[in-house]
C-alpha cells in the first residue's frame, strides 16, 4: 500500500483531520479532535495504528503476523499493522473503517450529529 493512497483514505472520512502533535515521524488522522489513525510514514515498510475492539485485535493479532499490539499505545485497544503486503488492501482499508467507526461511536450525540450535518 502506497503512503498517498492511504492518506487520501484516510483524509476522505467525514470530518477527519490531518496532524502531526508526536512530531515529524507520524502522521496522526482525527475524526472531531480523536485519534482513529496513526501513520509511520517514515518506516519501511510502511506502519499503520488502528483503533479496535478488544476481542478483534487479539483476534487480529494471532492470524496476521504482521499485526502487533499498538506501538506506544493501548495495546488492548489499538493495533499496528505492517504494511507487508502480507494483508490484502481491502482488509486494511476495512479495519480503517472499524477504527473510524469506533472512533466516531464514542463521540458525544452532538458531535455525531455536527457529521451526519456535514454530508446534507
């Protein structure tokens, strides 16, 4: 997976922002001011952190080498994958938009609201 392409997926989600608040080394995408996405860009091969319900990610773990615990994160919440190529892009993209969707399912009412708003 090629770091624009992923980028691009990643900015494309309702209300998502693009930071860099750990500095230069990662990129940090946010849905309302909450992390669903962390980009290693710099590493080869290329990393990404995704949020995850806690029984998938130990799932995910043991079926996929190249998914670890979240590095420097809540490793029962949050998991690095290794973009090997190991993984189908589909499948990538598809925990993308579990992580967004956990994401956004903690958000307050309101906020949930100001998104569905912004696609009318």
């Amino acid at each position: 997976m090629e770091l624009e392409m992923l980028r691009q997926y990643l900015r494309n989600k309702k209300g998502s922002t693009e930071e860099i608040p750990f500095g230069p080394e990662v990129l940090v995408f946010k849905v309302l001011g909450k992390m669903f996405a962390l980009v290693a860009w710099q590493a080869a091969p290329l990393r990404i952190s995704l949020k995850c319900d806690p029984d998938d990610a130990l799932a995910l773990r043991d079926m996929y080498e190249a998914v670890i615990p979240g590095y420097h994160l809540n490793k029962k919440h949050w998991n690095t994958i290794i973009l090997d190529e190991s993984i189908p892009e589909s499948e990538v993209l598809k925990w993308v938009d579990e992580s967004y969707a956990l994401v956004v399912k903690g958000l307050k009412k309101s906020e949930r609201q100001t998104l569905q708003d912004e696609t009318m």
